[in-house]
C-alpha cells in the first residue's frame, strides 16, 4: 500500500478507533455481563456521566500502544529491532510506580514483573519469559493491548505486522499472548488492504501454531457464529469453554481475545455494533474495546466510525500519554497519527510528512479538532461551535471553522485546546496525569486566521493563553488583538509572557464585539517556535499546579523553601520539565548537594535514560556525561566542593557542542562526534542520596 494521504487517513480511523474504544469501556473496565446488563443495559454509546467520571482519561492502552513504539524512531528505524531494544524503551519512558503500567508488583502484574526484571539486568525477551514469570502471569492481555500501532506501521504486511508484535510483546508476555497479539496485528496490518473479514481471519491465524489455544479457540467461535445467530448464546458458549475459570491470573488473553474475535464476527461489520458486544459482554472492556475499534477504524475508515451516533465530538481527538518525555504528554489524535506515518514513511525510506510547514495544530484531516472545543466560562458566553471545513486555508486543504452567535459587548466567544494537565483532570485517578506543558514563556506562537465574507459585521480576534495561578485556577492572559472585517485575513506572531514559573493550561483565540456580531472565523493553522525563556522558582503567588509541571521521576520529588529537594534511595533519578523540540539552548541551576553520589543539569532529555548531564560528584569530579543505553564519560574535571554549598551549574548544548560551567568557570568545550541526542528537555539529576534547589532557567544561546 502506499503511503499516502489514503494511508494517513485510514491511519488516523485506527487511531480514533483505538481511543473511542478506550474511552466506551474504561468506566466499567472489570465488569461481568450480567453486571454490565443489570446497572447500564446494552453499551450503544458512552457511559461516564452516568458512573460520575471523564470521558477523556490516561490508560494504559493508550499510553503503552503509542509509547512503546517510539523504540522504532529511538532505534534509528532499524527493521530488525530487537526485543532488547524495545524493552531500553520500556527502561527509558517508564516512570516506576508512576506511568504508563498497573504497578501491581512482582508475580501480579505481568509488566511490572517484566519491568523489574528489566530493570535488574534482565533483558528482553528474557524479561517476559514463561520460563521465569510462569504460565499464567506470562500469557495475560498486555501483549495484545499495546499492539496496534506496530501494527499500522505495516500496510498491507501482515507478516511484518506479526512479527513485530512478537518481538514487542516478548519483552513482558510469552505463549499465547504473543499468538493473541500477532493475530490482532496481522488482521490490523491486512485490514488497510483487504476489507473481508473471513479473509484477514485466515490471514492472521495462518501466522500462529495451530496447536495453540488461539488457534483452537478462534476456529470454535468461526464455527459457533456459522450455527448460532444469537451473540449472547456465542459469549455463554466462550464462557464456558474459554472462560476466566480456565483461564487465571488477573486478566487473561485467551477469554477476552475471545471475545474480539466474538464481536467482530456478529457486529455485521458495524463500529457502533461491534463495540457494543464486545462492550455489554464484560471482562476487560476498555482493552478489547480498543482493539476492535482500531481494526475497524483501519478497515472501515472514518466513514465506519461516522456511520453510527457522534463518537468523535465528545472526544475531539484528545489523548493523554504520561510518560517520562512529559512534554508530549498533552496529545491527540492527529498528532499521534503523524508519528505513526513517519515513522512507517522512515521505515520505507521516504522523507516525513509535515502539513501546513509542520504546524502543531493544522486540521488537515477531515473532522478533526485537535482539541480545540468552545470555552465555558463566565468571562465567555457567546454561543460558539467548531467544524473542520475544507478549504479557507493559504497553507492546506482544509481549516477549523469557528461558527460564532449572540456575540456582543460582556459575550465574547472562546474556543481553546489544552497545553497541560486540564482542572478535571488533576485529580485523575487510577492512572494519574504526568505532564509537562507543551508552550513556554519566550517562545512565539503563529496563527492564520480569516472572516466570513457573509459575516454580519466586524470582530475583534485575539490569541490568549490560561494559565495557573496562585489559587489553582486559571487566569488568562491575552495577545495583541485584530480586527476582523468580513473577508479579511490575519497572520498573528505572539511571543509569550513570562508566567512566574506557572504552567500554561490551554491556548485559544477569542472573538469579541461591541455589538452583536454572528458569523464565522476560519482557523488556518496554529503553532509555536523557539527556545523558552523561562526560569522555575517557587512562584511568588503560590499554588500548588506549578509542581504538577516536573516531571517527577524521583524516589521523593519533595516542595520546601529550598524549594525542591531531590531524594533518589538508589540509582539515578531525574525531575523533568519541556518538550523534545528544544535543540539549542543554555540550561542553569544553582544546586545543593546534601549527600550524594551525583548532582547536576541535563539538557535534551528524552527520558529516563537519553540525555546530556553536567554532574558533580562526590568523588571531587565534576562529569559531563551522555547518557544512552548505558553512561559515557565526556569529560571530567577535578574541583574543590563540599556538602551543603550552593553551586552554580550551567550546561549548553548547540549543534554537536557540549559547553559546561562550575561557578560560572567554563570548564567543559566539547563535541560529541556521534551526536545522537539533538533535543529534548531540561532536568536536575539525582544519583543515590538527597540534593536540593532554588532555581532553574532556561534561555535561548546568544552569540
């Protein structure tokens, strides 16, 4: 298949599939059928206001399916990468206790298990072994739930798809989960290609043993669907052959592999049908949820999806992916969409996709919003809704319309997107939000927008962002405005404020009149460039949110008029805050080193184990080191320091040019031949012991 804007857009279903999917069945996840049946009846659409909780939440389906797979473009997009590669992956996004997995402990929860053999010297495929996990903690669901986007990496290769899923799931699952997940894989892979459904069947399990549970147990359901019509009697019949009384452990693949395969064969090749069987017959909903809604994303398109009531517009294409690389924490779908086809583009050799010059909002595919939804506010109460359109774009094919009623002098029209963790979703529980925010102080937002030429008269048009403030609330602070005349245009360039350390929520555009004005504006594209210049402090307003920005990948991450202190019992720990966009930059510190083995800055962190660090250590050396499957010196110098000083660290990254200060002394001037590392974040570094700090900044180099 190529690998074109066909592809992009069936690319872009899967995703909307997997996350739809996610968000149907996570607030019953656990469930029985006859409880599912006796509090909420048949699931024909989304549930969460009836059981009190967000639709849009972090779950691990979502975090791992469009994590794990970063080990690709980490790993040079290298065909043959190995298991042991992908579980670095693990080892670098991962946040123990913390990300991503259900940290249920050793021998419990199957990917803890594999984490913690990573993490003690383990490797993959070792890691997920039956021969040291054991059967049933080695063959439950996890294999099959993070699959799907190594899956549609491989259009129309189903045998590629396979085995990449046998070497992604080999780092924490073995037996048959690996043979679930492959057959998931391999129908997703065939499904950009093929639309029958008997045949991507035949396909996938053509590419597992037929002695397996698998294999047996998809070729019973293909014959009960063949002799009873009823899917009820189907899931009675899986339940009883197939079911968690055979099949242990907390959540097994063979019953709810079952149960995908059970509703893809009686849901008539419906999005709405398929995912209310396999929704209303229980076990693990939101994982076999986002299966079938990914392969039927995949093969039906966004057609498929739109077939039924508005899945997409409660959802408006957002997803959350908390991982040590905070700043991409804050996502959506379109954005998700974009790595997969470049990362399958890099695959085969051809250069990357970047619509509208490579703007982070651009709505180039039909229906999507990014995230942008109206604002409910007291200060905006114009009526407002959005629609992606085709055309009124100087860069694309299509633009976010902003369809805009009873504005007026105290009515002014809002619609945003977020940037960092939202209000109702900073007590989020189960799977907590870690993020970092994705615009900065210092850096300069683009925007494109254009009037209706039918609009009924002339409105004011802003940027503004909302940002925490000392109480915990947002507050908003607004660019320079335009005015807009029916059938004009407007290209704004806003550098953002200083924030006093507070994170950024949303950004957004506002419409405002002196007299009612109806009508609509277009959104060409909206985006943001440049180094921050930011500097982190206790903010002298107070709050609390400022300290949900760090990403906190410490033993103990602890605010006190220092105002952090750093406390790492054993190994390296990293606090992290900004987005893997930033490439050349100064990061500085003022540091305190209590008693520990190593304190110091990083800068282009991409995680737990990718980045560059200046690094004090308690045997009198000062260290710059690259950090990347493993620890290399660059340098080392030795200098007089003692416990319980305050140190000034600065570290510069330019190019390939590693420039280190100590007390503001260059010590270090150097180039990494084998540059690896061209961005990332900021970070202070903790090695076994406790180290506090005052501030940090970052700011753009000047020459």
């Amino acid at each position: 298949m190529k690998l074109d804007y066909q592809y992009v857009e069936r690319v872009y279903a899967g995703v909307l599939g997997k996350i739809i999917g996610v968000y149907l069945g996570r607030p019953f996840e656990g469930w029985t059928y006859q409880h599912i049946m006796d509090e909420l009846g048949e699931i024909n659409y989304y549930v969460h206001e009836k059981l009190g909780v967000p639709l849009v939440v972090t779950d691990d389906d979502i975090s791992g399916t469009f994590t794990f797979v970063r080990a690709l473009a980490d790993y040079y997009y290298n065909r043959e990468i190995t298991p042991q590669q992908i579980g670095q992956t693990w080892l670098n996004y991962l946040i123990e206790n913390r990300t991503i997995l259900w940290w249920g402990g050793m021998g419990n929860s199957t990917e803890h298990t594999a984490y913690l053999r990573l993490k003690n010297g383990t490797p993959a495929p070792q890691s997920g072994s039956m021969e040291l996990n054991g059967k049933v903690v080695s063959e439950q669901i996890g294999a099959q739930i993070f699959i799907d986007a190594w899956a549609m990496l491989c259009p129309g290769d189903p045998e590629l798809a396979a085995d990449f899923a046998r070497r992604a799931g080999s780092v924490s699952h073995d037996g048959e989960a690996i043979y679930g997940a492959q057959v998931i894989a391999a129908m997703e892979a065939q499904a950009f290609v093929e639309p029958d459904l008997t045949q991507l069947l035949d396909t996938a399990v053509a590419l597992i043993p037929k002695s397996s549970v698998i294999y047996r147990m998809i070729d019973d359901i293909r014959d009960w669907h063949s002799k009873e019509p009823d899917w009820r009697m189907a899931r009675e019949l899986l339940e009883t052959n197939y079911g968690y009384d055979k099949y242990g452990g907390n959540c097994h693949m063979v019953p709810n592999h079952g149960l995908i395969i059970l509703s893809l064969l009686y849901g008539d090749d419906n999005f709405q049908k398929s995912l209310m069987i396999v929704n209303t017959a229980g076990w693990d909903t939101d994982c076999n949820s986002a299966n079938v809604g990914c392969l039927l994303g995949i093969k039906n398109g966004l057609a498929g999806i739109e077939a039924g009531p508005d899945f997409r517009g409660p959802v408006a294409d957002q997803l959350y992916l908390p991982t040590a690389d905070g700043g991409r924490s804050i996502t959506d779908a379109v954005t998700e969409t974009y790595q997969v086809v470049n990362m399958a583009r890099a695959l085969a050799g051809q250069e990357p996709l970047a619509p509208k010059g490579g703007a982070r909002f651009h709505f180039e595919l039909p229906g999507s919003v990014q995230g942008f939804q109206p604002e409910e506010s007291i200060e905006s109460q114009g009526t407002l809704v959005v629609e992606n359109v085709l055309g009124h774009s100087r860069r694309g094919k299509r633009s976010l319309a902003l369809h805009y009623q009873h504005v007026a002098t105290g009515r002014c029209a809002r619609v945003a997107t977020p940037t960092f963790i939202p209000p109702d979703a900073l007590g989020a529980s189960h799977y907590s939000l870690i993020a970092s925010p994705t615009i900065y102080p210092g850096q300069v937002v683009q925007a494109q927008v254009s009037a209706n030429g039918d609009n009924n008269r002339t409105v004011e048009c802003c940027l503004y962002v909302r940002a925490y403030d000392g109480s915990n609330q947002l507050r908003t602070i607004k660019g320079p405005d335009t005015t807009l005349i029916p059938g004009a245009e407007h290209e704004f360039s806003w550098m953002i404020p200083d924030m006093d350390g507070q994170p950024i929520a949303e950004i957004g555009i506002e419409l405002a009149s002196a007299e009612r004005a109806d009508g609509t504006v277009y959104l060409d594209y909206l985006t943001w460039t440049g180094i921050p210049t930011v500097t982190w402090r206790r903010p002298a307003e107070g709050g609390t949110v400022w300290q949900r920005a760090w990403v906190d990948g410490l033993d103990q991450l602890i605010f006190t008029d220092e105002p952090y202190r750093l406390i790492q019992n054993a190994g390296t720990g990293l606090m992290i805050q900004g987005t893997r966009e930033w490439t050349d930059y100064r990061v500085a510190a003022d540091l305190t080193p209590h008693m520990c083995t190593a304190t110091g800055v990083a800068a282009r962190v991409q995680g737990m184990r990718r980045y560059y660090a200046l690094l004090l250590c308690s045997d009198g050396m000062i260290r710059l080191v690259k950090e990347l499957d493993g620890t290399q010196v660059l340098g080392e110098v030795h200098v007089n320091w003692q416990f319980g000083q305050i140190y000034d660290l600065k570290l510069e990254v330019q190019g390939d040019r590693l420039k280190g200060w100590f007390q503001d002394q260059c010590l270090f001037d150097i180039r990494d031949s084998n540059q690896t590392l061209t961005s990332g974040a900021v970070a202070l570094v903790c090695q076994e012991g406790r180290a506090a700090c005052n501030t940090v900044s970052v700011r753009p180099i000047v020459s």
